[in-house]
C-alpha cells in the first residue's frame, strides 16, 4: 500500500513538473485594420516567446481615443498600444507612457538612426523619447500625367511659382467645370502641409500662444487660398463629391493631395486606359521640394503596465525590417525605417518612391494636447477665408486670439514652472 502511495505521489509530482508555466499576457490595443494583420505577426512572436501570450483587442478609430481616456481614468490602459502621432503629446503630459530612451540604448533591434528623422521627433516629448514609430504616412500630389501633358508639362511641380504656372495652364486646358486641384475644405491638411514648409513655427513662447499673424503662415494661407480665388480648386467637401478615385479619373481634377493609403485604392479603380497615367510627387514647396507632415503611428508602453520588458520584447520584434517587410506586403502602410525601403518591394515601386522622398522631409506638428483643436480650429478659419466670409488678416488674428483662448490652462501651467524654477 506504501508503495502504491509513493507511486501516486511520483506521478503528481511529474505532471506537475510536465506543466508548462503559466507565463504572462500582454493586452495589445491595436486600431482598424492594422489591427486585423497584426494578429498574423502575434503568433510568430508568442511562437518565439512561450512565455508570452498577446491579447490583441480592435479598437475602432472613431473610439479610440475615448475609450483610452476613460481607460487611463480607469487604470485599466493596457501594456501596449498604437497611438497615433498627434495623441503621443497627450498622454506624455499625462505622465502616462513610459520612457523608452533605456531600452533603446540596450537595443540590437531599434536602431535610431534608421528612422526618418521627422518622424522619429513625433515620439520625443520634452527631451523624452515615449514611442517607436510604427507606420508612417504623409501627405503628396497625386496627379494626372496624360493632362499634365496636354497642357504642356512633362514633369510635376517643382515648387510653389511652377505649379501655380501648370494650374493657369491646365485650367485652359480642362474648362470650367473640371479643376487642376482638389483640397475639400473638411481637410486641414492641405493647408497645415503648406504652412509646416514655412520658417515660422505655428505656436510661439514656448508653445503656449498662436503664431499664426507670422509672415510664415500668411504666405502659406495665401497661397491656400489663391487656389480657390483663381478656380484652380472647388469649394467644395469631400461629402459633396461622390467618389473621389471615379473623380480623379474621370479628369475632373489633376492633382489630388492624399497619403499612401490611396496608392492600392487607385491602382484597384484605374481604368486600364489609364494605367501609366498617373502617379506621385512630393509636395512642391515655396522655393524647391517642401517639408510635410509627419503622420502615422507608434507603439507605446503604458507606465501602469506590469510587463513592460515583455511588451518591449514586442515592440523589437514588431520593428524588425523583416516584419516590417511583411506587414507593408499585409496591408501596404509604410515602414518607418529607411532600410525597409531598400527591399524590392518598395525600391521598385514608383508610386512609393514619392512618399520616400517625402518622409525625408516630414516635420511633426507642435507637440501640445491640444493641438487636434488647434488644427480643426485653423480648417474652420481657412475655409471662411476661401468662401470669402473673412478677409485674411481677420482671419489671423482671429485665429491667434482663439488659439491663446485654447492654450490658456497650458501657458497658466508654463508661467507656474517658471516662476517656480526662478525662485
């Protein structure tokens, strides 16, 4: 009987040896449709890592940001999330990312000086570095080579005076009724891509006023609105145009400002009378190729996480070139890391070679947490200029009393630090 008991013993001793860990489980908030592919990189990861699982949870875009609010007043953030550029500011004043400068100093896998510089810049946050881009976009010319043509050009704009001249010149080539620019007034980026290539910053005294009276961003602002003046663009939104790839090549525009997720749009509507008759350009600037706006995501750890080497352990692994490779194959967003861009896939296509160009030259928006309500405020302001309700220099300085309005609390908080640091 002894014996059999011991036996028994042995046994559940064994199979409790035999069980595997229990390990840990990350929570991964991811948003759209990087969300959907990611979950195809998980399983390579957790294969690579057995003690690590990845709960990867879809947050819709229109949520997103809401939900992370509520989730940070909660203390339920999770591990690791994707966060888009303009929200790093906000939740870096919150004191709620962790800095990742350590890991990165100890790292063989993220390595700095790989990254386009603007777009790394969106993740450094009052000299902290709290992110790791992910995927990156921007803002260029898609346009019409076979109209360009007839009105006499082999080439797109190289700066703002030549591009202006192709505009004077296709609108007597097209009519009335089609145009040689589409900007919908909905969008703010038009105009914020034209005022990032100024010397003038947007904000001013430390980022806690507008600076939007600067001969910066006047000139960008009337060259915005030239375009509407001389019916070289439509008044209009994107709302009122039914479909805007049907539009494009039906020819009622020639150049169309948008970002890379429109290059697998285009190519999968193209007519095939069309095919070859359109591309990509950088965004002519006033005096040569233009700066543009850092866009895109990065990948961030929460400080309440309680596994933050694992989550790091994920961000490496996400950032490798070869996953990168793979997920720009998934989904077609574009790799952050100027290596990635030497692979064939990207090397040799001709409607990317434009967005890499770009990146070069991209500069992040002011990094204040208010900045999404500065920005839809300077899209109200500018469209009251090009439907002709408010003369330019109102606009201005209307727009600087409502951006000082918007960065009250921010300059209250500034003029504290600095009275304190004075003491």
């Amino acid at each position: 009987m002894a014996l059999r008991v011991s036996a028994l013993l042995c046994l559940l001793l064994l199979a409790g040896c035999a069980r595997p860990p229990d390990g840990i489980t990350l929570r991964f908030w991811a948003m759209g449709r990087e969300a959907e592919v990611v979950g195809e990189l998980v399983r390579e990861f957790e294969a690579e890592n057995p003690g690590i699982r990845v709960d990867v949870q879809n947050i819709p875009w229109t949520a997103a940001h809401e939900k992370l609010l509520t989730a940070y007043a909660a203390e339920g953030l999770p591990d690791i999330c994707q966060l888009g550029n303009t929200w790093i500011p906000e939740f870096a004043t919150l004191r709620s990312l962790t800095p990742l400068q350590p890991y990165v100093a100890a790292s063989r896998e993220v390595v700095p000086e790989d990254y386009f510089p603007g777009i790394w810049d969106t993740n450094v946050v009052e000299g902290q570095l709290v992110g790791i881009p992910w995927y990156v976009d921007t803002r260029l010319l898609f346009y019409r080579k076979d109209l360009l043509r007839q009105a006499g050009y082999d080439h797109p704009p190289r700066d703002w005076a030549e591009w202006e001249r192709m505009n004077a010149a296709l609108k007597q080539v097209i009519g009335a009724n089609r145009y040689p620019v589409l900007m919908p007034l909905n969008e703010f980026e038009p105009q914020l891509s034209l005022a990032l290539q100024q010397d003038d910053a947007l904000l001013r005294d430390h980022d806690t006023r507008g600076n939007f009276e600067s001969p910066g961003f006047r000139r960008a602002l009337g060259f915005y609105a030239n375009m509407f003046e001389q019916g070289w663009a439509p008044k209009m939104s994107e709302t009122q145009i039914s479909n805007v790839w049907d539009e494009f090549f039906r020819g009622f525009t020639v150049f169309y400002l948008s970002g890379p997720w429109n290059i697998r749009e285009f190519r999968q509507r193209q007519p095939a009378s069309l095919e070859g008759e359109w591309g990509t350009a950088p965004l002519p600037g006033p005096h040569g190729p233009g700066a543009g706006i850092a866009g895109g995501t990065s990948l961030v750890i929460f400080q309440s996480s309680q596994h933050k080497q694992a989550a790091w352990k994920l961000i490496e692994f996400l950032s490798r070139p070869a996953m990168q490779q793979r997920f720009h194959a998934l989904i077609g967003d574009l790799p952050p890391r100027r290596s990635v861009w030497q692979s064939a896939a990207l090397r040799d296509d001709p409607l990317a070679a434009a967005f890499g160009e770009q990146l070069e030259r991209v500069k992040p928006t002011p990094k204040v947490l208010e900045w999404e309500r500065i920005a839809q405020q300077m899209r109200v302001v500018t469209e009251q200029v090009v439907r002709g309700s408010l003369p330019q220099d109102k606009a201005v300085q209307q727009l600087d009393r409502q951006v000082d309005d918007i960065l009250a609390k921010r300059r209250w908080i500034v003029e504290q630090q600095g009275a304190e640091a004075a003491r």
